[in-house]
C-alpha cells in the first residue's frame, strides 16, 4: 500500500485528534478521565508517526503543514506547563538549597570575596589616615553628597502610610534584585562577574566605612536605616554572584560532559540557589521599605538584624549540615 494511501484511511484519526484538541484545555484536561486521556495520547502519538511519514515520503505540503500545526496543538495540551508545586518548592528550599550552599565551594569562594572586600573597603573609607581620599574615588563626590542630604533628618521623622510603604517596598525589590541579576548574569562571563561583585563590595563597604566616620554628622541616621535589612541583603547579593560564578565556569571546566550539557547540568543546581537568592531579596525589601525607614528604636532595628543573621548562620550551616549527613532528605520532593 502507499503511503499516501495509508495516510488517507487515517484521516479520520486526524479529525478525532483535532476535536479533541478543541474540546480540551488546560481546565479540562484536568478533569479527564484515564481512557479519555489513554485515547489522547494514543492519536497524537499516532499523528506523530503519521508526520514523520509525510515529511520522508514529500507528501504535499498542505498535509505535512496540517499534521505540524495537529501535533503543535495536541502537544501544548499534553504536555501542558505544570502548575507552580508549592509544597515541593518549600522542601527544596528548606532541604535541597542549604545542603548545596554548605557544600558550595563557589559559594563560600565569593562569600569570602565578597566580604573580605567589604570590610576591606569599610576600613580604607573609615580609616583617612593612609588613604585620605578613598572614599572619594569608589564612591563619588556627587555620591557621598548624596548621601549626606538624604541622611540628614532622623530616621522616622516624616511619618508614611501603608500606601507609601508598600510602594518603596515595591521599588526595593525591583532595585535589589536587579543587582542580584547583574551580578548573575555577569558570572556567566566570569570575569565580569568577579569584576561586578568586587565593585559593589567595595562601593558597599566604603559607603559603610565613610558614613562611620566620626566627623559624619549623619552617621546615626544612616545606620538606623541600613542595618536591619543588610544581612539578607548582603548575602542575597554573594548567592547570585555565586550562581552565575556556577554557570560560567560550568562552559569551561566540563568534567566529560558537552558544553552544553555541562550548562544544562549547572543551571539545574542554579536553581534552587538563585530561587533563595530572590527570597532573600524580597526579605531585605519588605524590611527596607516597612521597618527600616519607621520610627521605631534602633534596639529592635538592631534585633531584627541579629535574628536575620542567625537565621541565615542556622539556615546554611545547620539545616546545610544535617541534610548533608542525612538526617534529615528532601530529594523526594524534588521538582520534575
């Protein structure tokens, strides 16, 4: 028989396939039962094998278009994106990512890099002794000047509403992890990436160190501001340049594998680091644009400071060290 034949006596399963397609959406596709579903399956896999016939055997071209647009729209609705799976999510970021960040070496390479910077650059701004003028060239006049203006009231002196609250809120998180996205995507290239994160340490910690200066007027102002939010922020800020640093060294050092499948390998350990990163992000937020502008005393500022670097202390070290001696395992809930 031939195959244009053949493919003729199956048109009716062409047209099954096609109604089916119609009928179903991703509403409907959940409330299908096992045959309905079996039988889906079954004609696209045999339109499928029906395309691929077309396509060796140079049917005309408004069949072989036919069968591309079927199998198209067959496929979208068998294999239909997965809703978001919360509670699998909550156990990889629980289980999975503090186990991977423990045993992270690139992680714990930029956590060093990163805050040996900081503090490096904090000492050089704080310290005008020997470098009189540091601060001036990381940061900028027009910076520093900046930021004396914009610390010069006390802290919780204009009172806002939830509405504008929740606004600056909004724009921190928008702002902060366009940073984290930087300092990933950059970590791609490697040293760009390096590059990145060793300017924003040290912008960081010489605007830390500069504003701790005695003869800073504004010193307790600026403090009362930054220092509830910063540990989330600062460790957000290592986690994305520790992902990217990941993915950019993954297309250089292969270990057997393609590049292509040592990206792919990677970005799937990437995950679940960059997904913690953007949490954390979204933390230093909320507590940037609600607790840390408010009028409230230092002393709970400072409180929500210290719990926030207990918890990340206790998320990484401790929950990182019992999954990785498994007592306790979230692998079975991990993502498909």
């Amino acid at each position: 028989m031939k195959v244009a034949d053949l493919l003729a006596q199956r048109q009716h399963q062409w047209r099954e396939l096609d109604e089916l397609c119609d009928k179903v959406n991703w509403r409907s596709a959940k409330r299908m039962g096992a045959e309905q579903l079996s039988n889906f399956a079954s004609l696209y896999r045999s339109v499928c094998a029906d395309l691929a016939l077309a396509d060796s055997y140079n049917l005309p071209p408004d069949t072989v278009e036919y069968l591309h647009r079927l199998v198209g729209r067959a496929h979208s609705r068998l294999y239909r994106t997965r809703r978001f799976q919360f509670a699998a999510w909550i156990m990889v970021l629980t289980f999975d990512a503090p186990r991977q960040i423990l045993l992270d070496r690139y992680f714990w390479f930029m956590f060093i890099f990163f805050y040996g910077t900081f503090l490096l650059s904090a000492f050089l701004a704080f310290e005008s002794t020997y470098f009189p003028d540091y601060h001036t060239q990381i940061v900028g006049e027009e910076a520093l000047l900046s930021l004396e203006a914009m610390y010069t009231n006390p802290i919780g002196s204009t009172e806002s509403g939830i509405g504008m609250k929740s606004n600056m809120a909004g724009f921190y998180i928008n702002h902060n992890t366009g940073i984290g996205l930087v300092c990933f995507v950059t970590g791609i290239l490697i040293i760009p990436g390096i590059v990145t994160t060793l300017f924003n340490a040290a912008f960081l910690g010489a605007v830390f160190g500069y504003m701790a200066r005695p003869d800073v007027l504004m010193t307790d102002n600026f403090f009362e501001f930054v220092t509830a939010h910063g540990p989330f922020e600062l460790t957000a800020i290592v986690l994305a340049a520790a992902g990217g640093l990941r993915l950019g060294l993954s297309w250089v050092n292969t270990n057997g594998l393609t590049r292509k499948a040592s990206l792919q390998k990677a970005g799937r350990r990437c995950i679940p680091v960059i997904g913690l990163s953007i949490l954390f992000f979204f933390f230093a937020a909320i507590i940037e644009g609600f607790i840390s502008p408010s009028n409230l005393p230092y002393s709970f500022k400072a409180t929500v400071a210290i719990s926030s670097a207990l918890f990340i202390a206790f998320y990484i070290l401790v929950l990182g060290l019992l999954s990785a001696l498994g007592i306790v395992k979230g692998e079975q809930y991990a993502i498909r």
